[in-house]
C-alpha cells in the first residue's frame, strides 16, 4: 500500500472508511436488496425440512394456501368463501385477495419449471420473505432519518434479534401478518418523513393498504393518524403531510375497496373493509381536508378545531355501528369456551416467563434507545418530535401486550428504530471516540448484543442459574411431564403431511374433527372439515365444542346437521385436552378413555406407520343393518 507524504496507515485506512461510508449511504437501498437476498437464502436453507415436508404450522397459513389454490382452479376473485369447511355452503372467509397475489404469481411461475408439488412448496417458501423486504427497507429508512445517512445499517439487521417478529417473515408463514407489519412500519417512515408530501402519501397509501389486507393493525394506523393531526395543532406548515395523507388514506381505501372487497364484505361488516370503513375513513379524509385548508391561527384554535371534527367522525362511527367497537362480534358463549383458550388472545401476564423475557428484551432496549435519543435531540424541535412519534408508537404497542399476545411482534418491530440508534451511536464512540468512551461504549454495546441473544440464549442462562445456585424450580410429578411431552408430540405428528396424506385413500368426505385441525386437513388431503378457528365460523365452532363436551347420544345428531361421514380425533392434541378438562364425562373424554360407542366404527387405511391419529366412521343407521354395511 503506499502511502501520501505525511500520510500515515491509519490516516488512509480512515479515508477508506471514509469513501465506503459515502458510497453505502448513497446506495443504501440497493445494499439493503443485497442483505436481504442473503437472509433469504439463508432462511430457506436452514428450514428446508419445513419447505419440503410443506410444514404451513399455523391454521391461517394453511388457510391461505388452500385459498389461492382454489383461486387458481377457478374460484372467482371476489369469492372467498371456503366450500370445503362446512359444506356444502361452505364457511364465510373474511380476507382480501391482495396477499394472494404474490404467493399465486410465484406458484405459476414456478409450475413452469417443477412439478405441482415442489412448485407449491417453493411459493410458500418465499412468499413470506417479500415483505420482509418491504420490512428491512422501512426500518431503513427510518433509521437514516433519525441517526443519518448510515444509520440504515443496524436498522435493517435489528429484525434478526426480534424473533418473534421475524417470526412472522419465515417460510411457509404465508398468512397476512407479515404484510400487515411491515406496512406498519411504512406508515411509520411516512409519519416522520422529512419530505412531507411524500412522507402524507406514504403513510395514508400504508395505511389503506393494510385495512384492506385485514383489520388488526387498525389501532395502530389509527395512532398514526392521530399523531399526523397532532402534528397539525402545534406545528405551522405541517398541513402539507395532513392534506396528502387524508386524500391518498381515503382514496386508497376507496379503490382498494372496489378492488379487492370480497362478496361477503360488502356487506355491513365491522371485521374487515367494508362499506363502513369506507365511511368512516372518507368521513376522517374529508374532515383532514378541510382542516388542511382552513385559515386557523394558533394551535389553540386548531385544537379546537381539531376536536369537534374529530368528535364528529366518532360520533358518526359510533351512532351507526357501534358493534363495531368490538374487538369481535361472538356470542359470549362462543367467547368462554373458544376465544378464553386461545393463548394469542390472552395478555402477556397471563404467559409464561420463558416467552415474556425474551419477547421483551427488545421493547426494553427501544425503551432505553428512547430515553437517550429524546434527551439527546432536546435542542433540536424536528428530530425531538420524530423521536416523540416514535417513542410513541413503541409505547402504544407495548401496551397493547398487557391486552392480548399477539401484540407482540407489532411490539418488537416498532422498538427496532430506537434501540438500532442506540446500537449506531455505540458503535460510532467505539471506533471514534476516546479511550474512556470506548470502554463506557463497548460495554453499552454488550449489553445490547446481550439483549438481542436474550431469545437464544435466556434458557441457558436461567439453567445456568440454576445448576450454580442450587435453587432449581420445584420438579413435576413425572405424568405430568410425560403429559407435556405427549401434547408436544401430538401436536407435531398429527398435522404431517405423511400422516395426513393417507387420508386420500378414502373417497372425498366430509371429516368431523377439532377446529384447530381443519384447516391442515384441508391444506393436505382433498377432503372437507367443519371449521377452522375463524370468528364467522362460530355456530359451527359452538357445535363442534358442544359435540365433544356433551355426551355421546348428542354427537351423532350434530354431525349429521354437517353431513359428516367420518370422526378424525387426536389423542393429546392440545385442543382436546381443554374438552378433557372441561368437560370429563363427556364424549370426547369418553373416547380418550376407550369407551366408544357402536355407531363408530375404526377405518383401516394402508400404511405401515404408526397412526397418530384414530379415524371412524360414523354410522348413521344400525350398526347390523344393509346400509351401515354398505358405509362401512
């Protein structure tokens, strides 16, 4: 290497830097492309079993696969009624057709190539990785606003440390969270945009696109929203982000409705977007308009003003759908027996310690990441007030744990900015700094790096602990961890696809099962089920529930109400454990205590693995008679 008079190694190295710096902030998106590709590779190699075995673990991503496939057979763009729950009427599905797109585009383009099956199990291997993309540019974005041209970097690596967020983008996860998430995070970069124009029509353009893929991140669209009017009160020009962001929120949502509205949602329905919502948002729209262009000084006036438009909007969503401010519209039977079991609907104090601890080490390094950046951008109003709106937001979501779970990825995503401007400006004093503010700066950075393997790493550590102090938990009656372990290894085995697939032996047939296995028989076999765990399905979920915990003289009427011809039931599959516990002397106890009765009947398909499941038919004359003998 050789070196400029008067240049020393150390003098050129830094230039290097120096050149690198300029040229990866120029470049930023194409880089962050780059990192991306390599995480994908990544994610598929590492979780190839699960692509090859077409692992789709969660009811709504096998859900989504049976829908695009039956949209690639022929199903009509606006029906998304699923025919195989509950035929022959079928079960009301309350989604848009935007998230199939992708996953329906990569399975035609890879049937040009693979057969059926391997073209499938491709698609819904890289279909979550999309919005990942969309996720990693947003956080990009953001953190160039709030910590500089290279601020991107760390931004765009923090969601490997959020696991259950990332969680959301791992292939076969093809439902429409990760979408919604990351659109979350788009509104977000909109919100604190310094280009206003293009900031307004980013987060309104966001936002409409995330109601009309689903309704569950409408709180914190919603917190966006406000924090954009907000902005309005106390700061002169900032009408020029209110006004895009009213017309692209209300004409968005306007278009997307027409385009992608199902047949079912164009009725008055409050669980997705629907002429209510369109209502509501044009009536948010307009009023935002006509605040924009108002002549209000002071931000007494414009509070004021603020206030009785805001005030109209909820009266006029309250006055004609107050259902609505519902979460979910359930009977409060279906609510105690269904919705009570379900852990996502459960609040985070409810959860265990092993999943609170490291679900909010994140969220505890973005609270800490806050603090710092408000104290640190105190002198400096703009950045004061984006820091404000994000902190915000972390905040909300947070919060919104002690609700239910499933706040929790929004959680985690939403604490990535400022715990990644903590982490950049760390990093910055190791290498810049003084040799004080290096040791101070690499301590604060492992602690950082402690908090981001706090998922990996905290059972190791909490046994550690314990095998060091001696003070180990209580230990379990052994049935009770041999139960644990059968529940675990019921819940795996009985949704393979090897298992599930000897299923087609039998003729297409209506299968009466749990709820939470539908949807995976239906992904898997080319029979039809009574439910999946979706809230418009809950008379069907209601007699499915009644059907296992009332005794046996009451299931046969039931399921012949649904044209059921066979009873697929899975000993220690975790639904069934809560029809034990609940309800011990009734049918579906009975059956896990042998006691069967003789309008059952075992079916015997061929295999010469063990079954993980036990499959009968279901007799609906004398078991003597010609016709059950016909049946069986």
């Amino acid at each position: 290497m050789t070196l400029h008079s008067g240049e020393t190694l150390r003098d050129r190295t830094g230039r290097w830097a120096a050149l690198l710096s300029v040229h990866a902030a120029r470049h930023w998106k194409w880089l962050t492309f780059l990192i991306w590709i390599v995480i994908a590779v990544s994610m598929i190699v590492s979780r190839w079993p699960a692509v090859h075995w077409l692992v789709l673990s969660d009811t709504d991503d096998n859900i989504r696969y049976v829908q695009v496939k039956d949209w690639l057979a022929g199903q009509g763009w606006y029906d998304l009624r699923q025919y195989r729950l509950d035929p022959p009427g079928g079960a009301n599905i309350h989604w848009s057709r935007i998230v199939d797109i992708p996953l329906a585009g990569l399975i035609l383009f890879f049937r040009a190539f693979v057969d059926q099956g391997m073209a499938d199990r491709l698609a819904c291997g890289i279909a979550p990785l999309l919005p990942l993309l969309l996720l990693m540019l947003s956080l990009g974005f953001i953190g160039r606003r709030l910590a500089g041209p290279n601020g991107w970097f760390l931004a765009v690596l923090a969601p490997l440390a959020a696991q259950m967020g990332l969680g959301m983008y791992g292939p076969m996860r093809i439902d429409h969270h990760g979408w919604q998430l990351a659109l979350a995070l788009t509104m977000l970069a909109g919100v604190i945009d310094g280009n206003r124009l293009r900031g307004g029509v980013m987060a309104g353009v966001s936002s409409a696109l995330s109601i009309a893929i689903g309704m569950e991140m409408i709180v914190y669209l919603a917190a966006g929203g406000g924090l954009i009017a907000l902005r309005w009160v106390f700061r002169p020009g900032a009408e020029r982000r209110m006004l895009p962001y009213a017309l692209s929120l209300a004409g968005a949502t306007s278009l997307l409705y027409l385009l992608f509205a199902s047949y079912a949602n164009r009725e008055m329905v409050c669980d997705a977007l629907s002429p209510i919502w369109v209502a509501v948002f044009g009536a948010a729209g307009a009023g935002m308009v006509i605040l924009s262009l108002a002549p209000l000084r002071g931000w007494p006036v414009r509070l004021a003003a603020g206030a009785v438009v805001g005030g109209a909007v909820a009266a006029f969503f309250w006055l004609n759908w107050p259902q609505c401010l519902s979460p979910y519209q359930i009977s409060p039977e279906l609510e105690r027996l269904w919705l009570a079991n379900i852990r996502e609907a459960k609040p985070i104090t409810a959860q265990a310690q092993s999943l609170v601890v490291p679900l909010l080490a994140v969220p505890v390094a973005g609270l800490i990441g806050l603090l710092w950046a408000l104290w640190d951008s105190r002198r400096d109003s703009e950045r004061l007030w984006a820091w404000a709106t994000v902190g915000l937001m972390m905040l909300f979501s947070t919060a919104l744990l002690f609700w239910q779970l499933r706040a929790g990825p929004a959680a985690q995503l939403l604490a990535i900015p400022p715990a990644a401007w903590a982490a950049h400006r760390l990093v910055a004093a190791v290498l810049t700094g003084t040799r004080r503010v290096r040791i101070a700066a690499g301590a604060g950075v492992a602690l950082l790096a402690a908090i981001a393997c706090a998922y990996p790493l905290y059972p190791q550590m909490v046994k550690f602990y314990q095998d060091a102090t001696g003070n180990k938990p209580r230990p379990w009656r052994p049935s009770a961890v041999a139960r644990t372990e059968a529940i675990k290894k019921a819940n795996g085995r009985c949704r393979t696809l090897p298992a599930l697939e000897l299923l087609d032996q039998l003729p297409p047939a209506t299968i009466f099962t749990m709820v939470d296995l539908g949807p995976r028989i239906l992904a898997t076999t080319h029979h039809s089920a009574l439910a999946g765990p979706y809230h418009r399905n809950g008379a069907t979920i209601l007699d499915i529930h009644h059907a296992f915990d009332g005794p046996a003289s009451d299931f046969r009427a039931i399921a012949a109400k649904h044209h059921a011809t066979y009873l697929l039931i899975c000993p220690d599959f975790p639904e069934g454990t809560i029809y034990q516990s609940r309800s011990p002397k009734g049918f579906y106890a009975d059956l896990m205590r042998g006691k069967l009765p003789n309008w059952l009947a075992p079916v015997k398909l061929k295999t010469s693995m063990t079954m993980p499941y036990q499959l009968y038919w279901i007799l609906y004359s004398a078991p003597g008679d010609k016709k059950a003998a016909q049946q069986r």
